[in-house]
C-alpha cells in the first residue's frame, strides 16, 4: 500500500500530542487516556519501551497526575504494564493486536447477527441510506467521509441490535483511530473492498438474514484487522 510508509514508526515518536485548551470539556484524564490510547494502536510506541511520563506532560501541558492516572486505566486494557524498577512499558504488539481483533470479529459478528433480528422498519431503513452513502463516497474517494461513515454505520447497527452488554463489552475492543481508519480508506482497492462488505452487511441484516449477517459481519472485521497489522506492524499473513 503506497501510503504505508506514513505511519512508520520511527517517524512517530517525533510527533508532538496536542496540548489542552482551557475550554476542553473532557478531563484531562480522559483527554490523555483517549490520545495514549490511539497513539500506541497506531503503533507510535514500540512493545516493551519505556514510557517517559515527564516528558508526556510537557508534551500535554499538564502534571504528571494525569498521566499516571491515564497509564493506570490503560494498564487496565492490558496496553502498558507497570514493571518494578523499570516503570512503564508498552505491551501492546502484534500478538494483542490480533487477540483485539479477533474479539472484536466475534462481538460484532453477534452484535450483527441480533440486529438482523430486532431491527424495525426505521432502523432498516436508516441503516440502508448509510450504505448508499458509503457508496457515493467511495466513488468520490471521500477517505474523512468514510471513516465518519464507517462509525456510523456500525452505531447503527449497535443501535438495531438493542444490546447492551455485548456494545459495553466492545468498546474496549475498538483497535482502529482515526487517523489509522483514512490511511486504510486512501486505497482505492481497499475502499471498494469496505463498500462491498458493508453493503452486504446492511443488505442481510435489512432482509432478516442473522446467520449471513454474523458470518459477513465475522468476515469483515478480520479482514480489515489484517489490513491493520499489514500497516501498523507490516504483517502480511492471515489471521
């Protein structure tokens, strides 16, 4: 994929975060927690180097409170690991990558698969004009379009399903940030992929097909994991 060579790591840790203004309305907390988070799925950080939590706050612009507070709550997601002596480190690599996306395959699969059973008339119809949406986009290569889209149209699908525990169970599966999600939609190839996937997605669980939503849904999310570690961690083989 020719836009690989973007999200390189060695480049990564370059980069600044971005400080917090007076008037964000999340907690600081959050605010560090949500960008560490998608900086080490975005492969900014290599598995097992130190994290330098002085140097975080002056790239933040807060106190170390928050940070060790932030790298707590990763610690949680078995992201970092806090280590006697050492302090903490990234554990994030492409074994736990794949570990994520496989969890994901099945909770969403499921998720899906109730969809098809429990969706109205309205969801049906909602769910069905994003995909069409997603079409008009992908002819237009529209790669910020789709990735709006492409959360949506799973929010839909969640919404539809009327799960509770299974939608709490995959928020701390979401591998994918935003930025990770337009470098995979710059690809032509890999957008019209996406498209006919989604499509197919939408268009079993409008007709009630739940065993073809679960397994096109299944399908899906692996595929597009193994795109993810092909750009994350250069890993070509199969899930």
């Amino acid at each position: 994929m020719e836009v690989e060579g973007s999200l390189k790591r060695s480049n990564k840790q370059a980069e600044s975060f971005e400080k917090i203004g007076a008037s964000f309305q999340m907690t600081v907390r959050d605010h560090v927690h949500r960008t560490m988070r998608n900086a080490i799925l975005a492969g900014r950080f290599a598995a097992g180097e130190k994290v330098n939590e002085r140097n975080l706050a002056e790239q933040f612009g807060v106190s170390t409170t928050p940070i060790k507070e932030a790298l707590r709550q990763l610690e949680t997601e078995g992201l970092v690991e806090a280590l006697p002596r050492r302090g903490v480190v990234i554990r994030f690599d492409s074994s736990w990558a794949e570990e994520m996306i496989l969890a994901r395959a099945a909770l969403e699969s499921m998720i899906a698969h109730l969809a098809a059973k429990r969706i109205d008339e309205k969801g049906r119809a909602e769910l069905l004009a994003v995909a069409e949406r997603m079409k008009e986009a992908t002819a237009s290569g529209d790669a910020d379009c789709l990735v709006e889209l492409n959360e949506t149209f799973h929010e839909h699908i969640h919404k539809s399903s009327q799960c509770g525990y299974l939608a709490k169970l995959i928020e701390r599966q979401q591998f994918y940030d935003a930025s990770i999600r337009r470098v995979i939609h710059l690809d032509p190839t890999e957008r019209q992929k996406s498209l006919e996937e989604h499509a197919a997605i939408a268009g079993a669980i409008a007709s009630g097909d739940a065993d073809g939503a679960e397994r096109l849904m299944r399908d899906h999310v692996v595929r597009s994991g193994e795109t993810y570690l092909g750009i994350v961690f250069g890993k070509q083989e199969d899930i």
